[in-house]
C-alpha cells in the first residue's frame, strides 16, 4: 500500500532530563486527530490508531495521536530525526505498525525473572507467585483445547484468525456448524498447535486479557503523569471494533524482551488521567523523573518497542530490583559513514555484521547461566552486558565481545530440546511446563499422522446439475492448487490450514504482538499473498457470473471480503456446489469453495428448509447429538467398551465432579472436562499407577481424538491407541563422562544396561570425542515414545541450584554429576539424583 502524503509538519526538541543524560521522548512524536482520521480512512481501519510506527524521509519512530495539535499533521521530535533529506516535494510517511488490542505471554525468561524476583520477598510470595503462573499455565492449555471443543469458543478462536468471509452473516451455520465444519476447523486447529508449540519449546503462557495486554509504549506530552506513573487504557475485548474501555489504575507489572537481568521487571503505578481519554491500547510513560520507566526495562525507548504490563495481584512485588546499567561503547570516528556514502559501504557493513552478529547464541547461554545461578550472579551479569552489546550491534555497528570458556554451556536444560548435547534438568516452573507440554503435543502429533478421517461432505450444500460445472470448477481448483502449493513450498509451511489461518510456528517465533499484521513482518507479507489470492479467486469467479456484482457492493458499502451477494444466480449455486464437492473429495485444499462463502449459505439456507437434519445446530460424535438426553450415560459405556478400560468408572467420574465441584448440567461439557482432567491434569502422576494407567492413556486419546481429527470418529472406528504406543521412533541424546572413567568396553555394557531398563529395541553408543578432561559420547536410539522417555530420563542429570556457585565451575559439577549417575547404571544400581 502505498505512503500517505504529509503537508504539514515540523521537528522539536525531546523532553530530556535534568542532567541531559536520559531522553523521555526518544523514538516519539505527535500526530493530529486531522491525521489520524486521514490515516484509519487510508488503513481501512475501523478505528481510530492511538500511535503508529512510521518511516518517512530523514525520520523515523512512533507518532502518538495528539488531540491539542493543530498548526501541524507532524510534530516530529529530534531524536526521530536519523539524516537530513533531500527532500523533492513528495513527502510520503509509509505506516509500519499501528497501535491495537494485543493479548500477553509470559516467557521462559520472564516467568524465570518473576520468580527469582519473587524469592527475594520471602518464601509467602514466591509460593503466591508460583502458583499464580502455575494456574495460568494450565488455564492455557486447558483454553487452548476448549477451543475445539466448545463452540462458543471455537468461534471466539474464529473471529480472531485471517478473515476472508463475515462471519456473522451466515444465516445456515450455528456455532456448533461452524465447529464441525472441516475447513473452519482445520484454522482453529492450526492455531491451538501453534499455541501449543509455544508452550512446549519456549514456555509461554496467556495472560487473561483482563489481568494483561501488550502494548506500544508512547510519551505523555501532556505532562500530567507523575514520576513512577503511567496510563493504560484497553479495550475489553482483542476484537478492534470493541467499543467498552477500561482504564487500569493501582500497582502493575511491566516487562520488554529482551529481558536481561532481575531489573527489567519494574513494578509502578498506573493512574487515570482524564487528559489522556484519547489513548487506547497504548501504554503512555510519564515524562517526569531522574530516569525514564522505559529505559529501565532493558534500555528500551519510544520507536516502537512494545511493552507487557500485568496487574493481577497475585503477580504483583513490593518493589522492584535495581534497573540495570549497561554502558554501550562509542563508534571510533575513523568508522562513521556518511550519509552519502553510505549506499557504497552498506554491502560491506552487512558481510561483517554477518560474520560477527551472534546475539542469538550469546542470549542462549545468558539463559542457561540465568536459569541456573541466578541473573544477579556476577558472571551473570557480566554476560547480559555481552548479550546487551550484541543486540544493539546491528544499531551501534560495535561487535559484542567473543565468550569465555566458562560463559559457554556444553549441558543444557532439558526444556531447551538440544537432545545432541548433554541434558539436565532444574526444580524449576519451566522445567515442569517443558515436560508436560511436549508430552502432549507429542501425543496430538501421533493422534494427527493416524488421523485417517476425511472430511465429510455436509449434504446440505447440494443442488441437483451441479455436475454441469464440474469441468469448469476444476480448471479453477488446478490452478488455485497451483498457487497454494507455491507459497506453501516457497515458505516451508507444513499444511494448507496453517497457510490460511496465518499460524506458522517458525515465522512467528520473532514476531511481537502486534506486528502480526504488519506488511513488513514474514507473517505480514504471507497473510497479504493469501488475501490477494482469495480475492483474486472471487473476483474472476464474479466477473463470469454476476456482471454488476461491483455495483451492489458498493451499494451495501461493505469491505471485499464482507460483501454478501443479494441475489445468487441459479448457474453460480451449481458452480459454487461443484467447486465445493471437488474440494471436498480431494481433501487437501478446503479453502477453495470458501472464496463463494455467500452462495454456500445462501444454498444451505433454502435445503435447511427441506431438511430435519438435527446436525446443523448439534455437536456429533458418531452420531449421537450432542444436546440429546441420556448421552453421558451411552458415551460412558461406549468409552468403557471401546478402549476396555477396566476401572470403576464411576467412582473416577464422581471423584472428578466433586474435585471441580462441576456445577454445570451440559452432558457434552462434563465428558470433555472429565476426558481433560485425567488426560492431562492428573495424567502424569495416575500413569505411574499400572492398574490406572490405560485408564489416563485413554482418556488423552480420545480427548485429542475429539479435538485434532478432521471428522472425529472415536467409537465406531478402531481406536489404535494400542498400535501408536507401540510404533518405533529413533532419538539421539548423549551424555559427558569424566575422562579416567572411560574404558573400551564401556559403550557397549552401558548399552545392554540402558536397553534393560528402557525397553528400547535398540541403543547404539559411538566412541567418544574428547574434552579437556572429559568424553562426550553421542547415543543413537529405537524404541516405543514410552522407551525413548524413559532413555532420555536415565541419561538427563537432576541439579540442585545450591550446588552450583559460579559459572567456572558449573561443568565440571555437571559432569560428576553424569559420571556418577552412568557409573550406577553400568554397574545396576538403580540410578538415584546426585545432590
């Protein structure tokens, strides 16, 4: 999209603080309610933006909405201003990101500051605040799951993904229908295991959008907040065309990535200030004080870096550790570019920056040391001062410092997943998280490659001579899977659900909050590729059917993809419902008929008629409705019988009812709850139970059977739960012996060992590659998923914190701690936690 042109606008000076030292304002500037309004118009936007970030000639940074500003559309401020341009006339500001509702997360790094914050108020509020995040985590897988079993918020889940259709004007589909219809369900589904992911690989768990939001941070030129204060005014839904605000007053949390050390979680007070009533979904600094709020959290200023403010109580500390300081070192003179030569020395500064940015292994090894001796350990935050050096190499063209010996880890945390490199494990809130979490999406992922179900073909979108258009459909579905598979190819992405629900696990893990839907963004870009493609694929369809479909959108003033024809010709109904059976029948590319959303509910309404289908307003599960009286009873019995699960079913049932103390009378939403709690909740400590474990293991199956098909058939097809615990995989691990320990022999009688505890059909382990003082063996195995989580246990080392003091001397601990731990196994001992 192109910029939109600025008439109007001028530069002052920031607000900076008494000594010079600290700028209030950097990054940040002031937009009119003239300009804004220009700019939702120009956006399509169907609010007002509070702040964009922006890039215009000489300038770049945040413009925050400024009701008092009237002489100019722009009030730049100086440090916005990064050249001084030629300027030809033609002034263009092109619009990067725009303030709106954004829910939060916390991260491993935030929710392992959280709690070593917490620790030093006393051990009452480090357990408060423990168990807090512990309850958020599994309130978010829970939510996650009910995403695809609740309809209400399967459509919840809906109205937040890609949009190519309104929703709300389907008059045929219900909210169970949107639930059990296979296209809507592979987005939803899409979106919950990238949910998922996030959990499992990096921790991160929701925040109840009424406890948190993310939020870009911008200056209060008003000046009416105090030092210490801030404002933050959100809407109370994610949905941009909310209209009830709330305005968060009292103590609240707020953190940045990257998050380095203890002090860039500062807890202030956020206040109401009527003068600020304009600002929504922004988080507005005050401009008062001996430094800045923002710059505390990590060096961060106003140029657009987005900020986590949380005002649960429960999360809530006294106050707040020191802010860190770190001192970045200035360019040598010999090294500044001019302006205009700095085209001819661009390419030269980007081969070196790419020989030497290594920010992402300097963070990694900051959050293994962090994790394990603390982030107000000296070598700690020696470290993040390297790791603060490297994040701004790309700004201040200083490489970071190279990493001493003891600064690098060669053991990591088992949440980490680097199963090549020897593993331990902490007591700690992510370690827990890792486990469970990558049990279960483990588990979907078996669930989803035995996933043999189709998707069924709803017989109320048929119309009898449909098949006189089926050759015509099919020139049009060759060549719409011809796009699909190009960007499906030309991005790495795994399925055509995770394309059209914009939920791709690798473009997503550096994206912030709210430049999901930037155009600059990978997700941004991808997203724009897939509307024009379905907007392409409608337009031709309606150009050939419907020659005044142009006229009448305009006339019903509605968005493209809102647009919902009056009046359906009989040709494009048989169209539609061609396009539809051959997707359909193929399986693979259900997007496709959905480009005509309209002419499917136009022919769904005009056969729901005709029709006494109770499905169109039930969830089924093989064919018993949902809202029928007496299913508990006959799912029960089915559960029982089909998975020949030998407990007393009633008691678990009850004991499940009182533990909750359920309240609620829908029979679908106690069997799924009750599937939940023992499928997950309480699945780790009753599998160690044998006579309770193919009890827990059913429960898990047929809970993600229910959620992760595409058709759930889950009691009148075999259930292969038996067959999938069975099926082989290979792992590699390894492990780090101390070096006199070692003898030829040893691989092959720890092997036979290993095989003998595990189960494994299989353990091969390589000769080693010496260390200083020590041998890295690498270990290549096969064996049931039970049998590789079993190897991977014997082979992971359990640390206490208190045994390790300082970074030089943490390997050399771990691996006695793994010698230890191998020797007991070689010699049969039952392998017990070395303290």
């Amino acid at each position: 999209m192109p910029g939109i042109e600025v008439h109007y606008h001028d530069v002052e000076d920031d607000i900076v603080s008494d000594d010079n030292k600290y700028n209030f304002t950097d990054g940040c500037g002031q937009m009119s309610l003239e300009f804004a309004l220009e700019l939702k118009k120009h956006l399509y936007l169907n609010y007002t933006p509070s702040a964009i970030q922006f890039r215009f000639p000489g300038f770049k940074g945040v413009l925050v909405l400024d009701q008092n500003l009237f002489e100019y559309q722009i009030l730049f401020r100086r440090s916005q201003q990064k050249y001084f341009p030629y300027l030809n006339g033609n002034n263009f500001l092109d619009v990067i990101k725009v303030s709106r509702p954004a829910g939060c997360r916390m991260n491993k790094t935030y929710i392992e500051i959280w709690c070593q914050n917490a620790a030093k108020h006393g051990q009452e509020i480090e357990n408060r605040v423990k168990n807090r995040i512990e309850q958020y985590y599994e309130e978010t897988l829970q939510s996650l799951i009910e995403k695809l079993l609740d309809p209400t918020k399967f459509g919840e889940a809906l109205e937040l993904l890609p949009k190519y259709m309104d929703c709300s004007k389907m008059r045929s589909f219900t909210p169970e229908t949107f639930q059990s219809e296979p296209f809507f369900r592979q987005l939803v589904q899409s979106n919950v295991i990238m949910e998922l992911k996030f959990v499992a690989e990096k921790q991160q768990i929701n925040i109840p959008k009424n406890f948190g939001r993310t939020a870009i941070g911008v200056a209060d030129f008003t000046r009416r907040l105090k030092e210490g204060e801030v404002y933050f005014c959100y809407s109370e839904s994610l949905n941009s065309k909310c209209k009830a605000k709330f305005i968060v007053s009292g103590p609240v949390a707020i953190i940045r990535s990257p998050a380095l050390s203890l002090g860039d979680l500062q807890f202030v007070t956020a206040v109401d200030c009527p003068e600020l009533h304009h600002l929504e979904n922004v988080l507005v600094f005050s401009t008062y004080g001996d430094r800045p709020i923002q710059d505390k959290l990590s060096g961060g200023d106003l140029d657009g870096d987005e900020y986590v403010i949380i005002w649960d109580p429960e999360l809530i500390l006294p106050f707040s550790h020191p802010a860190a300081e770190f001192v970045q070192p200035k360019p040598e003179e010999s090294k500044i570019i001019e302006i205009d030569d700095l085209q001819d020395k661009f390419p030269e500064f980007r081969k070196e920056y790419m020989r030497n940015d290594n920010v992402g292994y300097i963070s990694n090894n900051l959050a293994i040391l962090g994790e394990l001796l603390g982030y107000d350990n000296k070598g700690v935050v020696k470290l993040a001062e390297k790791t603060d050096q490297a994040v701004l190499y790309f700004k201040s063209g200083i490489p970071s410092p190279g990493l001493e010996n003891h600064e690098k880890s060669s053991f990591d945390p088992a949440h980490m997943k680097k199963d090549q490199k020897p593993m331990y494990c902490l007591e700690n809130v992510i370690g827990g998280f890792h486990s469970k979490s990558q049990s279960i999406v483990d588990d979907i992922k078996q669930i989803q490659e035995f996933d043999e179900s189709l998707p069924e073909i709803d017989e109320l979108i048929h119309l009898d001579g449909w098949e006189e258009y089926e050759e015509a459909a099919m020139i049009f579905f060759d060549a719409f899977k011809l796009q699909v598979n190009e960007l499906l190819i030309q991005y790495g992405i795994q399925s055509t659900g995770e394309l059209f629900s914009n939920q791709i696990f690798s473009l997503s893990l550096r994206g912030f909050e709210t430049e999901k839907e930037s155009v600059t963004s990978p997700l941004g870009c991808l997203q724009q590729k897939v509307f024009t493609l379905m907007k392409n694929l409608r337009t031709k369809i309606l150009n050939q059917f419907v020659q005044n479909w142009e006229q009448l959108k305009l006339l019903q003033e509605a968005e493209f993809f809102d647009f919902y024809l009056p009046e359906v010709p009989e040709k494009l109904k048989k169209f539609a419902v061609a396009c539809y059976k051959i997707a359909y029948e193929n399986g693979d590319y259900l997007a496709f008929p959905w480009s005509l959303w309209d002419v499917i509910d136009d022919i769904r309404c005009t056969n729901q008629l005709n029709s006494s289908q109770q499905s169109m307003n039930s969830t089924v599960v093989d064919g018993f409705y949902a809202n029928d009286s007496n299913n508990l009873t006959r799912w029960i019995n089915n559960f029982q019988k089909h998975y020949n699960v030998e407990v007393n079913f009633k008691y678990y049932f009850y004991r499940f009812l009182n533990i909750n103390r359920m309240t609620i009378t829908d029979d679908w939403q106690k069997f799924t709850k009750f599937l939940w709690h023992y499928g997950t909740k309480e699945y780790d400590d009753f599998k160690k139970n044998p006579e309770l474990k193919r009890f827990v293991k059913a429960c898990r199956w047929l809970l993600f059977k229910l959620a992760f098909e595409i058709s759930p058939k889950v009691f009148t097809t075999p259930h292969r739960m038996d067959e999938t615990s069975n099926a082989l995989k290979i792992a590699r691990f390894a492990f780090e012996l101390e070096s006199l320990l070692n003898s030829a022999t040893l691989p092959t009688r720890l092997a036979e060992q290993l095989l003998r505890l595990t189960n494994c059909s299989r353990i091969i382990i390589s000769q080693p590659i010496d260390r200083n003082f020590s041998k890295i063996f690498q270990v290549l195995a096969l064996g049931t998923k039970d049998a590789i989580e079993d190897l991977r246990n014997l082979l992971t080392i359990e640390i206490n914190k208190s045994n390790v003091l300082n970074a030089e001397e943490s390997h050399q601990i771990k691996v006695r701690f793994s010698s230890t731990k191998i020797m007991q196994i070689l010699h049969g001992m039952n392998p017990s936690r070395v303290d």
